[in-house]
C-alpha cells in the first residue's frame, strides 16, 4: 500500500557528514558511498519556541531537565585511557545513573537489573531483585536481539521511584515501569511488579529499537525498529519504525503532530540512540541495512526515509528513491555499516558520542555552539563492541560493551568503561 511515498528518481549521494559543501558534491556521479569524508562542518538550526526540533510545551519556570540530560550537558573534554569499572556482566543493553551516584544495568537475554555501586573505592555489580523467576523482571522473552532492553529514571525519580523498561515478551514489545527500593541495609535494592504503559508494539527475532530517554519536555522518547517489516516504517498507525512521544503514564504526549497518536517521527529502520543538546536539539543514532548508518537531527512529523532510503541512498524498497526530495529528513552523519552499528548516544557541552556494535568504537562528533565537526574513532576495535555510553556519576564517560551476544568475547566480558575527560 502506498502511504503518501514522495516521488522517486535515482540519485546517489556519498557516506559522509552533510555539510553544505558535501550536499553541493552530491550531484557528481561515481563516487563511492563508502569513500572518507574532506573535513567538514555542518551549522545546525538553533531551536525556537515555534521550532519543531524544541520541545513543544516549554518546561515551566523553576522545572529541571531530567538527571541524565543535566549529567550530559555538564561534561566537556577529549576522554582518556578507558579503565573497567566492573567485568563479567551478561549481554548488558542499557545504563542508568542512580542520584546516590550508583547505577542500574539491563542485561538483555537474563531480564536482571544489575546496581553498580561503590564501597571503599571498589565497584561491584549485584542483582536488583526483581517480581520475575530468578529475580528478574518478568514477562520478558529473550529471543534474538529481544529482552530486557532500554532503562530510564522517572525525571521525578526521587518523588515516585519509576523506573522504566523496554522488554519483548511473547507477544509483543512495551514499555513497562517499576518501582525502585534501595536497601538501606546495603543491598542492591528490589523493583516491584511491571506496569505496562504502552503495548501492541509489533514484536520480532530482530528490530526492536528499544532506547528510552526523557527529553528537556519531561516527556518519554521510545525508539522502535521496524520488527523485520520494513513497509510498516512508513505506515504512520503502526508503532514499529517510529520514535515515539509519551507522557510519563504511557499517554500519547500533548503536542504530537497528530493528536491522540504517539508517533513523533517515522521511516526509521532500527534507532538506538538519543539524546538532547542544551539547546533542545534531539539527535538520533540508526542502524542501516547493508550501506549505510545514521546520525539523525529528529524534527516532529518527518519522515526518516526508511525503507526508500538508508542513510544518503536509496534503500532497498526506493531503488529510484530521490533522497533530495524534501519529504525526506536527510541524515547529519552516515558511516559505511562496517563503521558503526550504532546503539547508545550521549550529547555533551562539546560533542555527540555514539557506541558502535560492529565498527567496535566510540564516535566523537563535535559539536560547538551549534556547529557540528568531522566525525573522530574513539577505542578503534580495543574493545569490542559497544553498547552504551552515559555521563558517569564522577564526571566521565561510561560505555557498556556488548561482545557476549553476537562477538568475540575476552575474558572478563562483557564491561562497564569508564573514561575520564580532560
């Protein structure tokens, strides 16, 4: 079925950071989509109240920003040497930074919130106990890239306690949120019962999404993947393909482009990352198919491409895609897919970070009043693959790495990094 596609006609465009000068390149034929990119910067819009990149309801006078928004936007410097902070985790998914400067980690296949905390300057990861056998957190089906996936604190999480989940089950994949106890006697803490807030998002073995973040607005961002259906990217009633905009309960959010309806954007085949500048520019990170990944800038109501386009070409449903056709929101930054795998993201004072699965690095693009720099590698291959990457509790980078799943794990595996910032 046609859903309003925009119109086609063949043009290729290379894997590079869009900046105006490369956009004015595009038209030349024959270059390679994977060939570097000449140094380049690219001026981003600054965000207005009118702005579709702003949040839609400005905070009200005396509102904070959610803790790990803060955390972010506090770091600057270029990151160091990365040193572990705690080993032997099982396919860790997502971080989330505790107030007490502890943290919470999801292990995707075990459905276990693990709490990272410190005693007398040693680190150590304990099992939060949960409703589900085990102690996990029930109703979770691990299968594929399923499971317990992306955790976010509730930006009144020291009134109400939430924490909140992306899991798959047998039926589907949701959004559910539990209450965090910490145990005064020490202990890593307990979670009670999942209340779902959103379900019916179309389940699959691959293609979840899966990242939650509270954006400056204070409402829930919920990226989800296509579910192996990659039409359904560009069908604006289905869940699957989309970023979605809640309110704390699982309400579509007051504000989105079509009232009563949850989507904020579509045409995305599996994002992973977002995350929020000082100005209120939200970026996300998405995995291509076979050419090409993407940084995102995230506008309401735009349509990312997918399966018309992947990245800066015409994807495997749009072979004569015009992907300069305005009805496409063209990516910041794409990387050839060898490169990338992107999945965690963290906007600082000075840069956006991306962890990459199968380019087993750290990407630094930097980021300058608005300005946006030449992509730089980061831990180029010395860790395996990445995961996550959060603003640690003590001012540093935490990066989660992901190579009990699908990669070549190292004794120890998998990790929580840390990297200091000078």
């Amino acid at each position: 079925m046609d859903h309003g596609r925009p119109s086609r006609r063949r043009t290729a465009l290379p894997a590079v950071l869009l900046s105006a000068a490369a956009v004015a390149l595009a038209g030349c034929s024959g270059q390679d989509a994977a060939a570097p990119a000449p140094a380049s910067t690219r001026q981003l819009p600054a965000p207005s109240s009118s702005s579709p990149s702003s949040p839609e309801a400005p905070l009200s006078p005396g509102a904070q920003l959610p803790a790990a928004l803060a955390a972010g936007h506090a770091l600057r410097g270029t990151p160091g040497t990365a040193q572990d902070v705690v080993t032997g985790l099982d396919v860790p998914w997502s971080i989330a930074v505790l107030p007490d400067g502890s943290a919470l980690i999801s292990e995707r296949d075990t459905a276990r919130v693990l709490r990272v905390s410190q005693t007398g300057g040693t680190w150590r990861a304990e099992q939060v106990t949960a409703t589900g056998p085990a102690g996990a957190v029930p109703d979770v089906e691990p299968r594929g890239e399923g499971g317990l996936l992306g955790l976010a604190l509730s930006p009144s999480f020291a009134q109400d306690s939430w924490l909140y989940a992306y899991t798959t089950t047998a039926t589907d994949d949701r959004v559910v949120r539990m209450r965090y106890s910490a145990d005064d006697a020490g202990g890593a803490g307990t979670l009670s019962a999942p209340e779902p807030i959103i379900t019916g998002i179309t389940s699959a073995t691959v293609h979840h999404g899966g990242r939650l973040a509270f954006g400056p607005d204070r409402m829930l961002y919920v990226t989800t993947g296509d579910a192996s259906a990659p039409s359904t990217a560009q069908d604006p009633q289905a869940l699957t393909g989309k970023v979605l905009r809640l309110t704390p309960d699982g309400q579509p959010a007051p504000g989105n482009p079509v009232a009563g309806s949850p989507v904020w954007t579509w045409g995305h085949r599996n994002p992973q990352g977002i995350g929020w500048d000082s100005a209120g520019r939200m970026f996300a990170a998405e995995f291509g198919q076979n050419t090409q990944d993407e940084l995102n800038l995230l506008q309401p109501q735009r349509n990312y491409g997918w399966p018309l386009v992947e990245g800066a070409v015409p994807g495997p449903d749009g072979s004569d895609a015009d992907v300069t056709d305005p009805a496409f929101t063209a990516p910041l930054v794409t990387w050839p897919t060898s490169d990338a795998s992107p999945s965690g993201l963290l906007v600082t004072a000075d840069a956006v970070y991306v962890a990459a699965l199968r380019g087993q690095r750290l990407w630094r693009i930097p980021l300058d009043d608005g300005v946006l720099g030449q992509p730089e590698a980061l831990l180029d291959s010395e860790h395996g693959r990445l995961r996550d990457v959060v603003a640690g509790p003590d001012g540093s980078l935490w990066v989660l790495t992901d190579n009990t799943s699908r990669g070549r794990p190292t004794a120890g595996d998998d990790r929580l990094l840390r990297l200091p910032l000078t």
